[in-house]
C-alpha cells in the first residue's frame, strides 16, 4: 500500500544507515549444500529456496530483497530468469507543496547475483538487466525489469539480492510474501514502520504535527494494521525499537490442486497497510457510504439516459419485460473485458473518452463490466424501476475477509432490481451471461449491497444444480469388421454454455474447436478420434448451445493390427447422460 507523506515543518529523520547496508551478504554454501541433488524434504521438488530475506524501511522508503535457491532438475533452472516489476510515473501530485514533478516511484538498485556450479565455481552477473515496459495508465508506466543469472546447470546455487527505492512522496506498507512456488528452508522479513508509528510517537500520533500519512482519500491516518494467514505457532512480533520481524522455515511449496479454493486466499502472507481508522465497523460503514455515492454518481438515470430507455422499453411493457430488454441491450455493447480495452491514444483518434458517467458508456456503446453493469443500473433507474448496484468478491480469485480492511477485496458489480416485490440479482457486466442468471464465481460470494437506507455486507444465493445442465447424446455404427464411426451432440444450459461463450469471444474458432477437442479425450475411450464438426447458439444468450462432433476409429487391415478399442454403450431404454 502507497500513501502520500504529509511534511509540515521539516523532513524524515532517517536511518543512519545506507539501503546497501540493508542487503544480505552473500553466504558462503556448505559442502552438504553443493553436493545435495535431492532435498529429503521436498520430495520430488525442482529447486528449493535455502534462504529468503525481506527488510523494509519505510522512513528510508527502501525494500530489500535475499535469496539464495539450489537448482535440482532441468526444469528448476527456470529460475535463473528473474523479472522485477518496476513502475514509472511522469507527475506524482505532492501533499505538501501542491505542485507536480516527475519521479520514478518504483526503480530497482543494487541488483547484484552469482552463480555457484557443485563444484564450488563462482560466475558473477556481470550483465546489464533489461527494462520492459508492458502497460501504461495515464502517465504510469507498468513493467518489469528481467536478468539473467549466468552458467546455471542442474545442481547450482542461485544468489541474489536488489533493493527497490519508492519516490520520497510515497509510503509503502510490505506485503511479506510467505508461502512461495518451492519449498523453503527459513525466511526472514522486517518492516521498519513510518515515524508516527515508532514507538516514541505511537501512543500520541493523532498528535503528532511534523509528519504524517494521507490515504487516497485525503483522510488522516491513525492506524498501522496487518491482515495475516501464517502456520499455527507463528505470529508477527514488534521489537523494542517498534521493527516487525518474522521468521519461520520449512515452509511447503504452493499446493496446486484440482478444483481447490482460490489459493490466493489460503497461501502464508502478511500484508501490512496504513487506515484512517483500525476499527472494523467504522471501516466498511466508511467506505460503503463512499462506495455508493460514487455508484449513484456514475449511475444518474440523465437526460441522454432516460432518451435512450424511452427508444428502448414501451410504455406498456412490465417491469419485468422492461428490465430484460434494458438487459438486452446493455449485453448488446462491446465489453472491453471480453475483447479489447482501447488505450489513451485510440480513445484520443476516435474521439472517445474514459466514461465517467453511465451516458458515457451508451454514448461510445463500449465499456468495461464496471461500466456496463452501472450503465443497466442507470437504466433501470431511468425506467421507473427500484434496483440498487452490489459489490462482490470475485470467488475464484479470493475468499472475502471483513477482517482486511481493504475494499479491494471486492472485484464485481452485480444489479440488485425489484420487480413485484421481490429482488432479482442480474449480472449485466457478465458478457454472454443470461437475464437472471449470474457466474458462479459471483454465487455464494461476500459483498456489500446498495439498499434505501442503509449499506449491508450479504452473501449471493448458491447456484441451483437444475440449472446447469451438460446432456450427452451418441449415435454410434460399429460395422461387421470393427470399425467405429458415429455423432455425439452435447447440449449445455447454465454455466458450462456461458463458459465456452466466453472462451469464444477471447479466441478465434478454431482454438474453441481445438480445446473441446481436448475436453472429448476424457470422454471418449483410448483411440477412438473425436473432432467437433460445428456450434449452434452461440449469441442467443436465453437458448441451449448446441455441439455436434464426429467420432470414428478406422477398420483393421489385418490380424496383426490391434483389435479396435471396445466402447462401452449406456442402455438405450435409459435416459440421457445429464450433469
């Protein structure tokens, strides 16, 4: 987390200390180290890390980072490659000064790194990293910066450590990043907190006139708190000078399972931030009051809004009629989510802008699943209708924790409609998604709600199995020397048609065909060749997407090729296959 440092009267007192004082000394390896090809605690592992250390020095605006990996298998060697996120911004606006500079407020320093062979040779990083800007945001430029360690081989010893220096303007909270791709043998992080929250001054920091932290608000900061998911036994302890420490070992590799909860969620981390209030309650009343103001802003049902429901919705039309073909026509809209979100130079050449009200998005019929989603609130609201925006956390990203004080946490704008007395939860930002159905990342997911008086954390309905629907259906000829040929059509409603609707709007056809092709090798037995032949349904969002493929296994020539695989036929007189 970055937040502007306020200066009243005179600068940071800062550590005596150097950031390059501050970085790991390299370690010489034990023989043990050198020799080792298999690590008895990572079975099986492709490299482990011996040692990793993080130290953050916020009055210093410094991060710096130690880590030092033994190399085991082929595929271990990959972490020879390391890339740096770096970040760019021609004018950062000063608190103090109201004045505007250019800076870098994220350049990587004192990069150094060595390679060590089993044998005890010690190649230097002699080369110069490469800078690679990837994405730009006004006058923010995103990247990373990448290097290379030399000579790696099967069996060597990776070392290296670079600090990262923020802008002097900035704060910066750690996120200390536990729980990593590889095994870990020990860790150690430290985080030296701003001024006002060293002990000397934390009890009176409210007080405390010469420096002090504004959010993004422009709202005061009391509070230093961390949000943590750490092993049992484990905590963050503060020493007597007011530095976090945290060490810990023998952490396991991230699992990577099927079908497991967001791993983001489960992973071991401690993120520290700074708040204008640690107290929970007063946090989200805060922030919801906030959050729905600013909804109701870009919402306005205006004059170009209400125009444009009058050419759509007929005087005549129920409410419930009125929101589907509002619905309708929202969905209609390029979804920049799903195609392409244009940058500041094509929306400049085609006269375009960054929508800051729902008429800017109708106006330019594009828009992110933000936009779009407040665009259809608009409309409702426009149309006589009572309907309200909700918030949620995407589900198969993070499990939503009230306990982080962080509306990050909430990704997805969901519309909240009344129609004869009852809600109705429609999710308009979801491209290809059907009237009153929702993704089932945003089912049984956290979020807080718009409602006419008030702003409540809820929790969305759980999806209805009835309503996903996968039937299978074959028609096969085996002929009188084994061969197989045949048609199986698929026929998906709910969530796996909404799946590849999508998985269409991101790729061309022939990548949809090539990976259904692959999803029919599960199904279909060892050797049998199964091809889609052609789609139907693919834009009529309220209709069942239809797949038709053929499957065929060519007959034997002679007694010596293999007998053709054996398919196994349900009962006809039984129903369809259904999931």
């Amino acid at each position: 987390m970055r937040v502007s440092v306020f200066t009243r009267s005179f600068p940071l007192l800062l550590a005596i200390f150097s950031p390059t004082l501050l970085l790991a000394q390299f370690q010489q390896p034990t023989d043990e180290e050198l020799k080792m090809t298999a690590d008895p605690k990572a079975p099986g592992a492709a490299a482990v890390y011996f040692n990793i250390e993080q130290k953050t020095n916020d009055p210093l605006h410094n991060t710096s980072f130690y880590f030092r990996i033994k190399v085991l298998t082929e595929k271990g060697k990959e972490l020879a490659t390391v890339e740096l996120p770096i970040e760019k911004d021609k004018t950062v606006e000063s608190c103090a000064h109201e004045r505007r500079c250019p800076v870098q407020t994220r350049d990587i320093i004192e990069l150094k790194g060595r390679t060590i062979h089993p044998d005890g040779t010690i190649i230097p990083l002699t080369g110069k990293p490469e800078d690679v800007i990837t994405a730009k945001k006004g006058e923010v430029e995103y990247g990373h910066r990448a290097f290379t360690l030399p000579n790696v081989e099967v069996g060597s010893i990776l070392e290296y450590s670079y600090s990262i220096q923020f802008d002097d303007l900035l704060s910066h909270a750690p996120i200390w990043q536990v729980q990593r791709p590889y095994f870990v043998h020990l860790a150690r992080y430290s985080f030296t907190p701003f001024k006002a929250f060293l002990p000397q001054n934390e009890e009176n920091v409210e007080a405390h006139h010469t420096n002090y932290l504004m959010d993004e608000h422009g709202d005061r900061i009391n509070a230093l708190l961390w949000w943590s998911v750490l092993p049992s036994g484990v905590q963050v302890t503060p020493d007597v000078a007011g530095v976090y420490h945290l060490d810990v070992s023998d952490i396991p590799a991230t699992p990577n399972e099927a079908w497991m909860p967001p791993v983001n969620s489960l992973l071991y981390k401690v993120l520290f931030y700074y708040k204008a209030s640690g107290n929970r309650n007063d946090y989200w009343i805060s922030e919801a009051k906030r959050w729905s103001k600013e909804v109701d802003q870009f919402a306005e049902p205006s004059k170009p809004i209400q125009e444009a429901v009058a050419s759509l919705i007929a005087p005549t039309d129920s409410d419930l009629d009125k929101a589907k073909k509002l619905y309708k026509a929202v969905q209609a809209l390029d979804n920049t989510d799903f195609s392409r979100t244009k940058s500041e130079s094509e929306l400049k050449q085609l006269n375009l802008k960054v929508a800051k009200h729902a008429e800017d998005t109708w106006a330019q019929r594009s828009g992110s699943s933000h936009d779009i989603a407040l665009l259809y609130l608009a409309m409702l609201r426009a149309a006589g209708l009572t309907a309200y925006d909700m918030k949620v956390a995407d589900r198969s990203q993070r499990i939503f924790d009230p306990g982080y004080l962080s509306f990050s946490q909430l990704d997805d704008d969901l519309v909240v409609v009344n129609i004869a007395g009852h809600d109705v939860l429609l999710d308009p930002g979801e491209k290809m998604c059907p009237f009153q159905t929702i993704h089932w990342k945003h089912s049984k997911a956290t979020g807080i709600r718009q409602n006419s008086d008030a702003h409540s954390l809820v929790v969305t309905a759980e999806q209805n199995y009835n309503d996903n629907k996968l039937v299978r259906n074959g028609n096969i000829t085996i002929d009188a020397h084994g061969a197989i040929t045949g048609q199986l059509t698929f026929a998906m409603t709910g969530q796996e048609a909404l799946r590849w609707r999508q998985l269409a709007l991101r790729n061309d056809l022939d990548e949809v065909k090539k990976q259904f092709d692959h999803s029919l090798e599960s199904i279909v037995p060892e050797g049998i060749d199964a091809h889609v032949d052609h789609f139907a349904g693919w834009t009529i969002l309220m209709s069942t997407l239809w797949l038709s493929s053929t499957c065929m296994v060519p007959r034997r020539r002679n007694r010596k090729t293999p007998p053709a695989p054996r398919l196994l036929l349900s009962d006809p007189r039984q129903p369809s296959l259904r999931k």
